[in-house]
C-alpha cells in the first residue's frame, strides 16, 4: 500500500468480489496521508475506513449505496455520485476521475498466466486500463468466471496471496405479497424471452413461478440463484438469443456458494463489463426482452423513484434505465416495474406525489408496466389521468379512496 500516494483515487473492486483485505491495508496506509478518494460501486462487509480518524484524509465516493455506507453517506461522513451504472467505465476514463490505483480481487493465475475477476467485472475492466497501479488480491476463493473476466498477470502491478470466502447473498424467503406480484410478473414474460432482473424476495418470486416457461435467456446486470436453478432445469437455454445465444450474459452474480460454484469455469456464463451488460443498443437487440426492476415509491403519473426515501439515499441508479429503455425498444420486450402496495410499515408506495428531495430514477415517459401484489397497469400511451386511475386500481385497497381524493385535486378532470 506504500504505492498509495496523498491525492491519489482509487478504484476498488466491489459486490461479491470485494477485496477485503486490501482495503484494510487501504485504511491503515491513509492515516498517514491526505486527500485520498476512494471510488466503488456497492461493496460488502465492514467499512473501517468510515472513521474520524480518516477525516480529510480519505473520502469514500459511493457509486451505488450499500446498507454498511447509507448512514455514512446520509450523515455526511462518506459521498453519493448519481450515474447510470453504463457510464461508469466512461467515468473511470476522464482525467479528473481517472483512478491511479485498483484494488481488485482475483483467482491464482492458469498455466497460461490468466487470473479471472471471478463473479464481479461491472467496471474494473475500465479500472485496469487507466490506472497507473493494480493491486490485486490473488484468492484461491475466487471462481474462474470466463466471458471478459480474464486478465493476464502482466495487467497486475503487485499481488498480494490472501484467501478469503467471497461475501455471500442468502435470499430472504417469500410472502404472500411477493409470491402474487411474481405471478402477476410472470404472466407477462412469453416463452423464449430474454430477462433482465435484479437480486432480492420479488425477482427470486418471478424466477420460481418461471419453471414451466420455455428457452429463456437471460441478459442481465446481475444473476442469482433463482438464475441458476431454472438453468439446472432446463429452462433457461438462451437458445433465442440474438447476442451471445446460448450464454447466461451478466456483468455481476451475487448469491450463495452453489452460484459461485456453478459459474465456475463454466462457458455457458459469460461475465462481461457493465458498459456491454447496460448498453441500450446491445439489450435492444433482444426480442422479447423483459425487465423486471424494483421501486421505492411510484407517483400517480408514473415516476418511479428507486434510489432515495426522500432525500435519504438508500441505493443507486444502478442500471434501471438502462435496461427500462433497452427492453422497452426490443420487438416484443416489457420493462416492468414490481413493487409491494405498502411499505413494511403500512405506508403507500404508490403516491399522489413523491417525497421532497426524493430523485426520479425512471420517468414517467419511460415507465410501461407497473405491477403490484393488486395487478398490473399499463401505462404507455395513456393520458395523466388514466395513468393514476390504473395505479390506483394497483394500490392497496385501504389506500385507494385516499389516493382518488387526490387524484381529483391534481386533475379537474378526473
């Protein structure tokens, strides 16, 4: 860590693939240093740097927001930079956010010389090029994931041997209100579509009511699991593909041991960078190309907020827009939008207006599906009024009447 300069920017590596122990030395280098900027995506496990002691000395840049950084990021203590996650291998290439160092985590080089990044490429491609160091951490725990995930060892500056199990996802088992919006979602997707989803209860839901549909492909940011089951099934073949038929195409996996397992050199999977996995013009090309992301709150003209309770940041923009646009503009494809009615606390997610200070990830002009445990309303093409009263049809019940009062104060029409 001595390469570790004051003012430097650093780019770790992040999701399942976090390099834990490099960032530790990270922390314990800039106690002796200033200015340093640390730039990642979400990261896994403890956050040491996040410290009084590193105040002014390094400054955590969170591309995406994790649950260990939300309080730092929300008190002040570390920072949010809002971006499509497409466009942060662009960021890592100008000269103002260009990273000097990498932190990155890989597996003990093949005979050949390759180590692979395993399960996470999202932009450490980008981050290998234009830093002038690379510090990776060579892990025996490392899945040998093939696409674009190998590198040659001549890439690497210093490699550091440290084995540690890649942080693990279990998925949280469903509820009735997921098991009905999973199979609302489930109707809407053909057979010999090309699905896009994320991680969590919902597309774990949609991914279990999928085992009697037929050659899925799977395009996506991120693979789970669920993924990985309807494969061992026979149900996701990818035959129908237009890019990369026959391949599970995604940019990072998270999810349990078996999943890691399962993507181990294994040629079916196909990791690949982020600015590939979200390019509106490579996902287009899909016929019949469906995705399913989540939401916080969605207004009655069809704003979707998926990043902020308010102004408190919880995630990211992540790659929602890029994959609401790509499969919206795909013959035959569906972007769909799955939320519960209600929060855990009985409050609506669908509102007469969002929060102050909340940011619309997906406009309104963008949105076409929205699903809850109540339905689905399609809301291309329709009017304002007609767009509120279909989300209300969706709304929890004991939330509808409150909703239409609204709905009339917004619109003399309605």
């Amino acid at each position: 860590m001595a390469a570790v300069r004051s003012e430097s920017r650093v780019y770790a590596q992040g999701m399942a693939s976090t390099p834990h122990h490099l960032l530790a030395g990270l922390t314990e280098r800039c106690h002796q240093l200033e200015g340093v900027k640390l730039y990642h995506l979400h990261l896994e496990g403890p956050t040491p740097w996040i410290t009084p002691t590193l105040d002014n000395r390094l400054r955590d840049i969170s591309l995406f927001v994790g649950a260990n950084l939300r309080a730092a990021v929300n008190d002040g203590r570390a920072s949010y930079a809002p971006l499509f996650l497409s466009e942060v291998p662009w960021l890592l290439g100008q000269p103002q956010f260009r990273p000097i160092v990498a932190l990155i985590n890989v597996s003990p080089p093949d005979r050949h010389g390759f180590v692979s990044l395993g399960p996470t490429l999202e932009a450490v491609l980008a981050a290998i090029e234009h830093a002038d160091i690379v510090i990776a951490q060579i892990n025996r725990h490392v899945p040998r994931a093939l696409g674009n995930a190998l590198i040659n060892v001549s890439c690497i500056t210093y490699g550091v041997l440290w084995d540690e199990p890649l942080d693990l996802s279990v998925a949280r088992p469903g509820d009735p209100i997921t098991d009905a919006i999973g199979r609302h979602v489930a109707e809407l997707i053909p057979d010999y579509a090309t699905l896009q989803m994320g991680i969590g209860r919902i597309p774990n839901a949609v991914l279990s009511q999928l085992t009697g549909h037929k050659d899925l492909g799977v395009h996506s940011e991120m693979i789970s699991d669920g993924v990985r089951v309807l494969t061992e099934q026979g149900v996701i073949t990818g035959r129908h593909k237009v890019t990369n038929p026959g391949h599970i195409v995604a940019t990072f996996a998270m999810g349990s041991q078996a999943l890691f397992d399962f993507i181990d050199d294994n040629p079916a999977v196909s990791m690949r960078e982020v600015d590939y996995t979200n390019n509106t013009a490579v996902i287009r090309r899909n016929p019949r190309m469906i995705s399913v992301n989540s939401a916080i709150e969605v207004d009655l003209t069809g704003q979707v907020v998926a990043e902020s309770i308010g102004s408190e940041i919880v995630s990211g923009v992540g790659g929602q827009m890029d994959f609401v646009r790509g499969a919206s503009l795909a013959v035959e494809g569906k972007s769909i939008i799955a939320l519960p009615s209600r929060t855990s606390s009985g409050h609506s997610r669908i509102v007469a207006s969002l929060r102050p200070g909340a940011g619309v990830t997906t406009t309104r002009n963008h949105v076409q599906y929205v699903v809850t445990e109540y339905g689905v309303a399609e809301l291309r093409g329709q009017s304002l009024e007609e767009r509120g009263r279909l989300l209300i049809a969706i709304a929890h019940p004991d939330d509808r009447d409150s909703l239409m009062r609204a709905a009339k104060e917004l619109w003399r029409s309605f």
